[in-house]
C-alpha cells in the first residue's frame, strides 16, 4: 500500500474514532435527521480516502470531513427543493440545512460545544422506551455498528435494526426537539441519561443471557459515554458518581474469572485490580461527596461510596460492612427498591450476624421469588449458617433462574458443595 494511501487512511480512521460523535451530532443539529447526518459523513469520510492521498491529509481533518459533509447536505437540500418547489412549505430539515445559523463556507465548520449534550437528551427522551433509547443510544454516541449491538445484546439483527429505525422515525414524526431540556424537566431527563448509560454498562458486565460473563466492550463504551456527560455537565455530582461507580466495578474485571469460572469479590485476587480506575474513581468520588456536602448524596454518589469501601479495603475481612449497610440504608431511603433492599440485606448480614440478614432476605419472597440473586443470596447465607440441606434447595432455585451460563456453573459448584455438606452430616 502506498504510504500516501495509508496515510490517509489512518487520518480518517483516527478521526472517526475520536470525532465522529461530535461530527455526526453537529450535522444531525444542522439538519435534525438522523440519517441525512449519517449518510452524510459516510460520503465525507470516502472522500476523505479519495482526496487525501492525492492532496495530502489536511492540517485539521475534523474539519475537513465536518465541512465536506455538511456540503453534501447542502447539495441535498438543494435537490430536494428543486423537486419539492411548487409546494408551500418544504420539511423543516431542508430548510435548516440549506439555512443554517452563522454557517460560513469560507471557514472550516465549527462544532457548538453542546451538540453532543442534546444528542444523548435526544436519545434518551421519555417518549422512546429503554429498549430504543440504549440501541440509539449506542448506534449514535456509542459509535457501535447495528451487528455489534445486536450480538451485545443477543438480538437478531434485524429486529435491532428495525428498533432503531423506528427510534429515528418516532423522533421525527413526533418532532421530539433536538434540545437540552429547559431546567424544570432537565432533572427528569437527566435520570433517563444516567440510567441508559448504567443499564449498557451492567449488560457488559454482567451479561443478562449467554455463555460468556462480561463484555468488556460495552463497559469501555458506557464509561467514556459517562466521560462525556461529565465533561458536558461537570457540576452534576450524580454525574460524577455514576462514571465513579462504573470505574470501580470495572477495576475489578481481570479478577472476576479464573480459568473460565466466575469468582465472588470475596475470593478475588486483589493484586489483579486495577488501581489506576480505582484510583481515579476516588478522586472522582471525593469530588462528588464535596458538591452534596450538606444537600444529601443520590443513588450514583452513594453507590460510588459503598464500591469505594470494597475497593478500599485491603483484604474481604477488612472491609468496613457496618458503614456498608449505613450507606444502604440512605439508598434505600432515596431509591427504595427490592433489589436494593436485598443489598442491604446481605450487608446487615455480614455487618450483623447471618441470622438477622437471613430474616431481612426472607421477608423479601414475595417481590423477589423470581429473582435468581435473591436465592442465591439467601443460600449463601443458609451455607454460612451449615444449613446444608436449606441452602441446597435455595442453589437448586437460583439455579434454576439465572440466565447466565458462567453464573449458573457457579451456582451448580456451589450446589455441589453443600449437597457433600447434607451428606456428611447424615451420617
């Protein structure tokens, strides 16, 4: 390969790496469709192969392609207009590219620094469901191609395909604005960023279905999207919390499988974490427990809290459970769930006695008893308690539920292990 030709190639790989969102979320403001915006810095970027290697890379690439695109959008106003000039009125994405706002041909295309921040609000707008809004979500900001969030997510690709063309097509038939939102819904929508953004990085790390556990790629993705809501909003302290949370879970990967088998935070390999994300995620959180000093933290700080005890401590008897169950205790008290009650269940347990979390989980059956962690949680604690039998049946039910292929071997391992405890103690 010529050396001009892969110079340009590498130019416009890196640039599509670390510019695209921004390009792509600048021209959908430019012309408020999805797939005008992409198709159109598909041709610039092919031009970019094409011309590069005669005329040499330019000195801002970004620009070049961000320019070149928005031309090419320009000409297709342009065309359709022609057609449609008998008519009254032309779509209101026609009139906003031929006529964008301080555009100037004769300077290299400028990004607004908040088109990025009204992509993620346009993905994720309450008038799509979650299903749309992460597929979206990832299609856009992610940078991830329709077959690589279909295997993610175990879809077929052509449903994922169709969920994200009607995403686009609900945007735009229902004129959902390309827009931060005003500050007496921002809250509201923010929420909805955040847990879009948590759902893709929970999927990547614990995989809900499959034979694999985590996806390393999903959580790399959901991180830097994290990054990006931070950067974009930096005075958001549950901002902050959320990329703190994710870092310090994700720290933890390379300890989480030995040999292909899932191993619990209690019997990891701490020399196998990674203590530069779990040294940023502290700094991070630091930051964070200064901006709510005195307002009250909400559930990404004080999930960031409980992880940076465990990550903290240097051994699992080390770790400070009574200040673990406390912080449960607040979040519960601000995002009451079984879920998180199960938690600080299994905190009381461990700060408390085995007995006492033991009662907490039980009274949790009734809105859990089909959650696969409620029964393994409670048959960890009955296999502490060297109530094997319990504990077995309790394995045999989690078992049962999980979905996970690497989690339900271990689940099976420890089933194993207590069905050899009833049997030495029967005789």
């Amino acid at each position: 390969m010529p050396s001009a030709v892969r110079d340009a190639r590498e130019a416009a790989e890196a640039v599509f790496r670390r510019e695209s969102v921004q390009i792509l979320a600048s021209l959908i403001r430019l012309c408020g469709s999805f797939d005008r915006a992409e198709e159109a810095m598909q041709e610039a970027l092919a031009n970019a192969l094409a011309s590069w290697p005669e005329r040499g890379v330019p000195e801002n690439p970004a620009a070049w392609i961000m320019t070149a695109a928005h031309r090419k959008l320009i000409d297709a106003a342009r065309r359709e207009r022609t057609r449609r000039e008998k008519q009254q009125a032309v779509l209101y994405e026609v009139e906003a590219c031929i006529s964008p706002p301080d555009f100037d041909f004769d300077e290299p295309a400028m990004y607004c620094p908040d088109d990025r921040l009204r992509l993620i609000f346009t993905c994720c707008h309450p008038a799509l469901n979650r299903e749309a809004q992460v597929a979206l979500t990832l299609r856009t900001l992610g940078g991830l191609s329709t077959p690589e969030i279909a295997k993610a997510f175990l879809l077929p690709e052509a449903t994922l395909a169709q969920r994200i063309v009607r995403a686009k097509r609900k945007i735009q038939d229902a004129r959902i604005p390309y827009e931060v939102p005003p500050p007496n819904r921002l809250q509201e929508r923010l929420a909805s960023v955040q847990a879009v953004i948590y759902l893709i990085f929970n999927e990547g790390y614990t995989a809900s279905t499959g034979d694999g556990l985590v996806r390393g790629d999903l959580c790399s993705e959901a991180i830097r999207l994290a990054r990006v809501l931070g950067d974009l909003m930096p005075g958001a302290p549950e901002n902050l919390g959320l990329l703190t949370l994710m870092l310090l879970h994700d720290s933890r990967r390379d300890a989480r499988m030995v040999n292909g088998a899932l191993v619990t935070l209690e019997d990891q390999d701490r020399s196998l974490w990674d203590r530069g994300a779990i040294a940023e995620g502290l700094t991070l959180l630091e930051r964070a427990l200064q901006m709510v000093r005195g307002a009250g933290a909400g559930p990404y700080v004080l999930q960031a809290a409980i992880a940076a005890l465990h990550s903290s401590a240097p051994g699992a008897e080390a770790t400070d459970w009574p200040q673990i169950a406390a912080l449960y205790e607040k979040l519960l008290a601000v995002s009451p769930s079984p879920v998180i009650a199960l938690n600080l269940a299994v905190a009381v347990a461990m700060a408390h006695g085995y007995e006492l979390g033991l009662g907490r989980i039980d009274a949790l059956a009734r809105s859990l008893g089909s959650y696969y962690l409620f029964h393994a949680a409670r048959a960890d604690l009955l296999r502490r308690l060297g109530r094997w039998v319990e504990a077995a049946a309790a394995y045999r039910r989690a078992v049962g539920l999980a979905a996970n292929q690497v989690e339900r071997e271990f689940l099976e391992r420890r089933l194993r292990e207590v069905e050899g405890g009833a049997a030495l103690r029967r005789h």
